[in-house]
C-alpha cells in the first residue's frame, strides 16, 4: 500500500479544506436549523465535486476514489451533513447506473448526477426490513413497458430533494437476496410519494425522508442490470459507500481531535492550561492514536479499490473502526470541554450526535463484524 498522496490528491485536499472553510461553515447554523444545502451542493458541482470518481466521458471529473474520499474527508471535518450527502449521491445514488446501467441510462443519468445538476438517493431499507436487506418486500410487477411498484422505503437519505433513486424492488417468487431487482426512479413518477421527513439527533441539513410507492409505473427500461440481480447490485456498491462513511467518520473525529487540542491549550484551571494534565495529555494521545489507525484503515480501503482489488472486508474493517472512532473521540472531546461542551456555544456536541449515526447507517457496527467474519471464514 502507498500512503503518498499524489499531488493531485493533495490539490484536491487543499481545494476541499478551503472551500468547507470559507462556504461551509459561515452555513452551518443554518443547517443545524434544518435548512437543505442547495447552495452548497450548486458549488459543490461547479468545482466538480459530485462526480469525482466518475469518468470524464459522463460528465464527471475523472479522479480516482481516493481523491473522492480525501473530498468526504475533509467536508466531513467541518459538515458530516454534507459528508452524507455526497457520499449518498456518489457511491450508492450514481455508481449503479455507472457500473450496471446500460449506456442509454449512463447517458441518460450519469453525466446530471456528475454535475450536480441531480442529486441521488438509494433507496434500499424498508420499515421491517433494515440490516436484512434481503426481506425486503417491495413489489414490482411488470406489466406492459412498465414496473408497477408498490411497498415501503424508510430513512432514505437526500429523500424529497433527490431527482433520482436507485429502488430495489421484489420481481420475482423467489425468497431472500433472489428476485430483488434495482431500478432507476425519478421523482416525478406518479405514484413516487415522499412522507414523513425524520426529525433526527444529528446530521441536520441533511434530509431523511419514507417513501412510498403506490401503483408507481417505472419505465421498464430503467431496470438497472438483469431482474434479480439486485441484492448485488447493492451489497457491491454499499462495499465502496462504505468506505465513504469511514471518510465521513474520520472528519469528525479528527475536527473533534483537533478541537479539543485547541480548547485544552487555552483553558485554564488550578493556575494552568488543562492541557499540562497528564488526565488530559493520555486523554488526546488515545484520540489522536485512534484518528491516525481510523485513516490508515480508511485509506487502506480507497487505495485497494483504486487498484481493482478486493475490498469488501477492508471497507467493512475502515467503517466498523472509523465510526467507532467518531463516537470516542467526540466523547472525550466533550470530556475536555466539560460543561461548555455540552452546549451549543461549542461544535463538539455537534460531532456527538453526528458521530452516532455513523455505527448505524450503510450497515450498523455488528453488520460489519457479520461481513468481516464471513470473510475471515470463507
Ligand atoms: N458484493 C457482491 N455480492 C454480494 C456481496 C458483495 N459485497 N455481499 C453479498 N453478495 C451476494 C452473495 O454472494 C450472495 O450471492 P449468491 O446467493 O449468488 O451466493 C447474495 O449476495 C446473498 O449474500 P448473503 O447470503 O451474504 O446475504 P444475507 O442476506 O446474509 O445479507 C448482509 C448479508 C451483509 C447482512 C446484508 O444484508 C447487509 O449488508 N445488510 C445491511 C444493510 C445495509 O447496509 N443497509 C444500508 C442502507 S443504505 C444507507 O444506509 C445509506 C445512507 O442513508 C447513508
């Protein structure tokens, strides 16, 4: 593995820092209030950045996924909301059309979502169907040059501002992982209804909505792949959104990790600044020696995948230690803040409700350890 940042990776660091420093965060009170980033996500496609990995010839920037996840890096360190929103949009709301689509799709979808002129969502778990993806229960009949889809989708991130998501329906008799088939949506298709918009602990600015779908008619030419291909339609491209909220993770623990370095240099008690605590120093060594294992899994991950080779487990392994990593070390970044840091006058109890969703969503922490494990044993 080589952990040499090319010089185009450590452009695109800078370029992201700079712009979440100076556009993102003058917004972040905004977001906390529940406003949706259009803004944000209109730059964000004029620099490029919601098509990083995807090729030039669709639209996208052409750079390869570990500029991408040095991107979600480094937005996540000042906004995991927006972290969210493009890792969503990119790994699982563009990537199966661009890997499984046929060319009139990528035509049709790719180069919009590259550009930011769309945004993606991937809609995948259902009320009664959340870490066994495959119960899910969604039905799409055909019938004529149509899908009739009906059934249930929960907690779909970009949910109502999306302009197209990637569905995966039942087609089939067959139980389980077989006769799930993906399809392409967009969200003018009668019968497509956005409902209950969660009100969440964190990750405010981002948008989590139910779907439904009644007597929704899907063109059937936007089956993505062959009908039952499905369930691996989504479990291949989870592997590498995955990697993307280790990413996401990672910036907040290290905003967090940075935070509280500063805070317990400038605060002082017993006649010193805090920091001149062995309590506090052993306290930040542990953050920061877990931030740096938390990037080199990560890292480790992007790299594997730029290589073409097997990733799944190393993705799962980054994710599982990454979010981990986000929930400690907001925790004891809040330890150093003491009563400050947890109000709203500080950003630190903001990581700590950001963090937490980390251990749940694109599979919660024993999910990982269950794709860990197979692979370890197969
Ligand atoms: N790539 C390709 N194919 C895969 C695969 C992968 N990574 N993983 C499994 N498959 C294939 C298997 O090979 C198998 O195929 P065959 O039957 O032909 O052998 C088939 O899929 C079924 O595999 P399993 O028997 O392993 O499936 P399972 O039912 O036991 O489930 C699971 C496995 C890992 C638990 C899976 O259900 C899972 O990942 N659950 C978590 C769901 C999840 O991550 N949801 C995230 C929602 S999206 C989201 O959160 C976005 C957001 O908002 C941020």
């Amino acid at each position: 593995m080589n952990l040499h940042f090319t010089e185009e990776q450590q452009m695109m660091r800078r370029m992201v820092r700079d712009f979440a420093e100076s556009e993102i965060a003058p917004y972040i009170e905004k977001m906390e209030e529940g406003e949706f980033p259009r803004d944000i996500l209109k730059k964000m496609g004029e620099l490029g950045l919601m098509g990083i990995p995807i090729p030039e010839e669709y639209g996208g920037s052409g750079m390869d996924f570990t500029s991408y996840i040095i991107a979600i890096h480094e937005l996540s360190r000042v906004s995991a909301a927006i972290g969210v929103i493009l890792s969503v949009h990119t790994s699982v709301g563009t990537n199966p059309i661009l890997y499984f689509g046929t060319e009139e799709q990528k035509k049709k979808y790719v180069p919009k979502l590259a550009k930011g002129e769309y945004l993606g969502a991937f809609c995948l778990t259902e009320p009664s169907a959340g870490s066994d993806a495959a119960s899910l229960k969604t039905k799409a009949v055909k019938q004529g040059d149509y899908y009739k889809l009906n059934g249930s989708k929960v907690f779909i991130t970009n949910g109502g501002e999306a302009d197209t998501y990637i569905v995966f329906a039942r087609t089939g008799d067959e139980k389980g992982s077989k006769g799930i088939s993906a399809f392409v949506v967009e969200k003018d298709t009668p019968g497509f209804i956005i409902g209950k918009d969660e009100k969440k602990m964190g990750l405010h600015g981002s948008r989590t909505v139910q779907i439904t779908f009644e007597d929704a008619l899907v063109p059937a030419e936007n089956l993505i792949g062959e009908e039952g291909q499905g369930f691996k339609i989504a479990m291949a491209n989870l592997d590498a959104g995955r990697i993307g909220i280790a990413a996401q993770s990672l910036g907040i623990a290290e905003a967090a990790l940075e935070h509280a370095i500063f805070y317990s240099k400038e605060r002082r008690q017993f006649g010193k600044p805090i920091a001149a605590n062995q309590g506090i120093g052993f306290k930040l060594a542990d953050m920061a020696t877990q931030v740096e294992a938390a990037k080199l899994l990560t890292y480790q991950a992007a790299y594997l995948r730029d290589n073409g080779q097997p990733c799944g487990k190393e993705a799962s392994m980054a994710k599982l230690f990454a979010s981990q990593t986000a929930m400690n070390v907001a925790t004891e970044a809040i330890q150093v803040y003491g009563g400050y840091g947890y109000t709203k006058d500080y950003p630190v109890e903001r990581f700590f409700r950001d963090a937490k969703i980390c251990q749940i969503y694109e599979g919660t922490s024993e999910i990982q350890r269950i794709v860990i494990s197979k692979h370890l044993l197969k």
